[in-house]
C-alpha cells in the first residue's frame, strides 16, 4: 500500500499511468462519463483475462484511490462513502492471509 515520505510522489505516479493507459481509452471511443468508462473497461475486461485483470487491480483500485481523495479534499461525504465501499473489497483480500493467521493462531492455542 501507499505510505511514509514518497506517498504523493507515488500517488501522482499511479495517476499518471491510469491517465496513460486510459487515454486511448477515452479519446477515440469518446467515453464522456463515468458510467460510460465503467461499461468500456468492464466489455475489455470480458475479452482477456489478462486485460480483466489489470483492469480490476490497477485501474479500477486506482480510480477509486483518487474518488477518496477527492472525497477528502472537496468534503464530499456521499462520495467518500461510495470510495470507501468501493475499498473493503481491496482490504478484505490484502488482509485475507493475515486474518486467516490471526484466526487460526487463536483458534490453536
């Protein structure tokens, strides 16, 4: 995950190369709103597996990594709840091998 010193050298970094790898994307098959995007990637992501999966854990996570900062910055609440929801899928599968560690060593002893 993003943290210490180098998070927004890092931050700036993922949204450059979501920029750039949408760019195509977006300018010639003139994708105007989000939900246009969404229905874009989603019909790729059905056409190669390797396609689905930079599109669900590079893309997609990064894109809402920038709807919650906005969130921050505008004080938007609705849409810090709509990032936030987007999220737990993410932390539950980055945490999935650290819980069932936790778990089975309570469990055990």
């Amino acid at each position: 995950m993003l943290s210490g010193k180098k998070y927004p050298q890092n931050f700036r970094a993922l949204r450059m190369l979501v920029e750039e790898l949408l760019c195509d994307v977006v300018q010639k098959q003139g994708v105007a709103s989000f939900a246009h995007l969404t229905e874009t990637l989603d019909a790729r992501a059905r056409r190669s597996k390797t396609t689905k999966m930079w599109i669900d854990n590079l893309i997609k996570a990064v894109i809402i990594m920038l709807n919650f900062s906005r969130a921050g910055h505008e004080g938007d609440w609705y849409l810090h709840l709509l990032a936030a929801e987007a999220m737990l899928p993410y932390f539950r599968s980055a945490a999935a091998t650290t819980m069932r560690a936790m778990v089975h060593s309570v469990f055990i002893t």
